[in-house]
C-alpha cells in the first residue's frame, strides 16, 4: 500500500494528517464516530492516510470503536526504505540511460550527414540555447569560447556556471577570450573567479572579435551576419581547424584575465587608448566604435573626451588633424604623444 505513495499524499500528511495524529496522541485517541474523521469532514482524507500508513489502529484496551496512535518508529521503516530503494533504483536506472545516450552520441558524432545533417546546419531562436547544451553534455575534451559581448544577467550567470562547472569537472579544459572591457563587469568576474578556480582559463583582447564557440576541435557555431536570432553550426574539418586557428591567434595576443599586475593593466589600458585612436582615423560612428570595444556609447565618449584633453583639441576634428599629423595610426602606438 504505501508504496504507491506520493506527493499529494505526503501534502495531506503535513497539512492536516499530522494535526490529526497530535490530536490522538495528546488525547488518548478519537472515537470511530467523531464527525472530524466521517466522510466529508475536514480530517477525513489525513484519518484514511494516516490508517494506511499504519500510524492509526482501531481496537485497544480503550475500546473497539476508538483510533489510537501508533509508535511512528515501527512505521518509518515501511514508508521510508520502500522510497528509497525506488529512489535508488531510479537513479541507477538514469545513470544506465546516460552511458546509452552517450554511446549513441558517439554514432552520431561518427556520422556528420546523420539524419539529414551537413556540415553545416543553422539553429535559430529558441533552439540555440538548447543546442549550445547539447553540445556541452556531449563534450569530451575542450571547449574555446570567444565572448566580445558581456551582457550576461545574475540567472544567466548561474546557470553558466552550473553547466560549466559540469564540464571542467569530468575533466574537459575550457579557454575563454572576453575583450578588455569586461574586466569591468562585476558579474563577468563572479564568473571568470568560479570557472578559473576549476580550472578555466580566460584571457582578454583589445580588438573587436565575433562570438565563437568550439566544441572539441570538432563543431563550430558562430553568429549569423544577418540576425542575432541565429547561428550557423560547423562540422566541416577544414573549416573548424581555420576557426580554431584564428582562436589560437587571439589567445596568444590575449592577457589573463585574472592578474592584477600593475604593467599589466597598465598596458591594457593604452591598448584600449589605440584602439580609440584608431575608431576615430577610420571614421566610425560612436556606436560602431563602441561595440568594436565592447563599451557603452557613453564610455567611448568618455575615452575620447580624454584624447580630447590629452591632445588639447577641442573638437573631434582637430583631435583626428593631430594625431593625423604626429603620424600616429592607433596600431600599437603606446607612447604618449
């Protein structure tokens, strides 16, 4: 009997079988007649859990027609063990699951044109994030991630964290590119100090780059041009190893995101100051600029109101005739002008 219990029952033994079962206790008992207990009335339902659970016997030395309480201890056993072994036996049964789930996925990854799938397949809306998961479960290795923007929010956060934390703990590596500018984000680094303690590494570049993710050197999945609600999925060997090659690159130009080296930030700051020279020789608009950085429009403001003041210019143009005519381009001028 009480191995069909379930929810619903464990909600009536703790909203009114357990008022019930004080009751008997302090009183001695409840008589078989009590209108509480008949049908209809308000401890009708927790009176017939608790019979069935075996805490309510009728027949003692207080009379036939008298429920009394039962020692919980001698009834444990029979309730609890029952859901625990099935609880037991469900998270073997899952874990049996998992292994054949993954020596499917293991087909399928042999396979690139399964199922109608090519080497490249786009995902779209709702169906990347979904997709991006998959791909994390069934990652064996590593995993490189170029991340130019940092709008993550405190859900997203955990959420991430929680994923990846899965994956560097079955012994996957993971390398994480940000630009500069999320060293500034207080939720990037609650971030960047969670997965690093687990053995991540995130590194930060000045220059503009797209989002990229790979997935044991063997798919790829990159932005479309067209629309941010959707992302072009990549088996293609060839092109993969080109994508990762490009990662490699970056990584190496790259600074750690954790050191607190005073040189460090130091150069990362001019070279955040070149890359604000060379938005404004190239022309680009503020929030073209902006996002090239990884900044807010209002930061990029900020950056080229102090060239303004560093160049004594008083208007972008003169700003740009200066440094056209010291001859500086914004490619690795770190010198002060």
């Amino acid at each position: 009997m009480t191995s069909s219990l379930g929810p619903e029952d464990r909600a009536v033994f703790e909203e009114a079988g357990m008022a019930l079962y004080e009751t008997v206790v302090e009183t001695g008992g409840i008589s078989a007649d009590d209108e509480r207990i008949a049908p209809g009335g308000p401890w009708a339902a927790a009176h017939t859990l608790l019979v069935r659970l075996g805490l309510l016997q009728q027949g003692s030395e207080e009379g036939p027609h008298r429920w009394v309480a039962e020692d919980p201890a001698s009834v444990q056993s029979r309730v609890v063990s029952p859901l625990s072994y099935e609880g037991a036996r469900l998270l073997e049964e899952s874990s049996q699951w998992a292994h054949d789930f993954a020596s499917v996925a293991q087909v399928w990854r042999r396979a690139p044109s399964a199922s109608g799938r090519g080497p490249f397949t786009y995902v779209h809306g709702d169906h990347i994030e979904p997709f991006i998961e998959g791909l994390v479960a069934e990652c064996e290795e590593e995993v490189l991630t170029a991340q130019p923007q940092t709008g993550r929010d405190t859900v997203g956060l955990a959420l991430a964290i929680q994923r990846e934390s899965a994956l560097l703990e079955r012994g996957a590596t993971m390398r994480t590119l940000y630009q500069h500018a999320a060293r500034r984000s207080s939720v990037t680094r609650e971030y960047v100090a969670a997965v690093t303690q687990l053995g991540a590494e995130v590194r930060t570049l000045d220059e503009f780059f797209n989002r990229m993710l790979v997935f044991d050197r063997r798919v790829a999945l990159i932005p479309s041009p067209d629309t941010l609600d959707a992302a072009l999925a990549v088996r293609e060997p060839t092109v993969v190893a080109y994508l990762v090659d490009v990662f490699e690159r970056s990584w190496e130009r790259a600074r750690p995101f954790t050191t607190s080296d005073s040189s460090v930030l130091k150069d990362i700051a001019a070279e955040q100051r070149s890359m604000t020279m060379r938005m404004l020789i190239e022309g680009h608009s503020d929030p073209a600029a902006a996002k090239r950085l990884g900044v807010s429009p209002r930061t990029y403001a900020g950056y080229v109101a102090d060239l303004k003041e560093e160049f004594d210019a008083e208007t972008r143009f003169q700003l740009g005739y200066t440094i056209g005519r010291l001859g500086i381009t914004g490619s690795g001028d770190l010198e002060q002008a």
